[in-house]
C-alpha cells in the first residue's frame, strides 16, 4: 500500500487571535507512506540532511503514537518527505506532519479493519501530539479556522480577494523559545483590546479586507517575539506605516502581510524570501494505492 499526504503550511495567531485563529496558505508538503517499500525515512527539500532519518521524526513519531493508542500498532513502513514548508519559521511546518502523520495512521489501520478518522478527529490528535490546534486545524480543513481551547474548531471562507504574502527571514526562532519570551499575565485592558480586534479580524479575513490594517493589531504576544529579531521588527514598523497589513506569522520570526494593487509588498533584499503562495479553501489531500 501506498499513502499520499499532501498537507498545507499555516499562518497561526493573525494578529490579535492567540493560539485561536490560522490560515491556511498555498504552500504544501507531501508525504510518501509504503508498506511495500524497505523500511527507512528520507526527506527532500526544506531540512534534508537536517531532519532525523531514524524514525523520531513528526511524521513517523505521529503514525506510531496513533497506532498505539488504537491499539493496533502499524506495520513497517517507508516514509519520504517533499518538503516546501520553512522550518522554523512560524509556517506550521510540524503541525503538517502532525496532520500528515494522523492521515496515513487512519488509512493504514483502516486497511486493517479500524474506523476512518473524521477531520474533527485528525484535528484532535494532531493538536494533542503537536501542541498547536490553531496550525492543526487549518491544515486539516483550510481557510479561516478558529480553535477554542475547550477543543471547538470552526472553519469559515477566507474572503476571495485576500492576497496573503509571507516574508520569511533567514534567522530562524524555535517556538519554545518565541513562548518563553510572552509575559504570563496580562493587564485587563489588553485583554479587552485584543477580543474586541479578534472579532474584527473575523469580519475583515472573511467579509471586509479593508479592516485588515485595523483587524490585525495586538497587545498579547507580537512585541515580546519581535523584540526577539531586532530586523524582522524594523520589516514589520515598514509595513505598517506603509499601510499594509501585516502581523507575525505564529511564533515568527516570518511576517504575514496582505497587499493590495494599490499598496503591494516591496521586496527587502538580502536576508528574506518572499512567497506569495495564495490562500488555501481545502485542508490536506490525500490518495491511496492498494
């Protein structure tokens, strides 16, 4: 049997949404699963070289716990990667293979006679074995998904008009250590702050883009991560007094703006890569070979 995943990078927080909103974007890793195939792991593209090869990685780790807490461990299998998701840069690149891993753990033991995996499931396992439903929910499903920490996830259409750009720096910053950098209480008045632009973020990814400079705002979590990368921050106060959207991408360090005909993203030499990946309706593909 033959398994492939493909799974879509995401846009975590969007501003004021911390640890709630994501987006998915139009840029995808795939995922090779084999029984048939000799055992062993091997990647192409972003972390070859880099990423384990002995079995510890996300996609492997994901299909053994799943399998595990079925009670129906999976056969030996091959795993190979074609990744195109940043590591380390605020994209969502392990949550696509939490949800990749999740994905070919159903089908394979649905092959053995277990019941198939409904998205809200995959959503579930793969928040619970990565950490992150606001990456796991929008890989899984596309769009605009919103996950509460009660475990309710609501995916809504992204508006049509929306033209995500993504600039990613050459630094990278682990997410443990962009969450270590976030005070552990807040004062009332950003709290109130931050709902009150939430529910306009709402409005303006799905209905009115032209909130979007407004919408994006936050006093939770972005100053503490960019105070982290002196130059992403210098990118991000361009932005912004240029009248273009933008707002850290998850964890960061890469930055999520929105261009317009009238105000596009300019290009800011050595040091970044700009992608321009468009926004994606669906969540993962998947197909099987018997």
């Amino acid at each position: 049997m033959r398994i492939r995943v493909r799974v879509p990078a995401t846009s975590a927080n969007l501003g004021p949404g911390f640890d709630s909103f994501g987006l998915a974007l139009d840029l995808c890793n795939d995922v090779v699963i084999d029984t048939d195939a000799d055992p062993g792991v091997t990647w192409e593209g972003e972390g070859a070289g880099e990423l384990p090869v002995d079995g510890t990685d996300m996609v492997s780790t994901t299909i053994a716990r799943v399998g595990a807490a079925t009670g129906s461990p999976v056969p030996p299998i091959a795993v190979h990667g074609v990744n195109r998701i940043p590591l380390e840069r605020g994209l969502g690149s392990s949550s696509a293979a939490a949800v990749a891993g999740v994905v070919a753990a159903g089908h394979l033991l649905a092959a053995a006679g277990a019941s198939a995996l409904d998205p809200e499931r995959i959503v579930a396992l793969a928040a619970d074995i990565e950490g992150h439903p606001d990456n796991a929910a929008p890989a899984t499903l596309g769009g605009f998904t919103i996950a509460a920490s009660d475990g309710f996830v609501r995916r809504l259409d992204p508006h049509p008009s929306l033209r995500p750009v993504v600039l990613v720096p050459a630094v990278r910053l682990p997410t443990m250590e962009a969450r270590a950098a976030l005070p552990s209480t807040v004062s009332r008045e950003d709290a109130v702050f931050n709902a009150a632009h939430a529910a306009l973020a709402v409005e303006a990814l799905t209905q009115d883009p032209s909130l979007l400079g407004v919408a994006l705002q936050d006093r939770l979590h972005q100053d503490a991560r960019l105070a982290l990368v002196p130059a992403v921050r210098e990118v991000f106060l361009e932005l912004g007094a240029g009248g273009i959207p933008v707002c850290v991408s998850g964890a960061g360090p890469s930055l999520l703006a929105f261009e317009t005909d009238a105000r596009p993203v300019p290009a800011f030499g050595e040091g970044w890569t700009v992608l321009r990946p468009g926004v994606r309706a669906s969540g993962y593909e998947v197909s099987v070979e018997a």
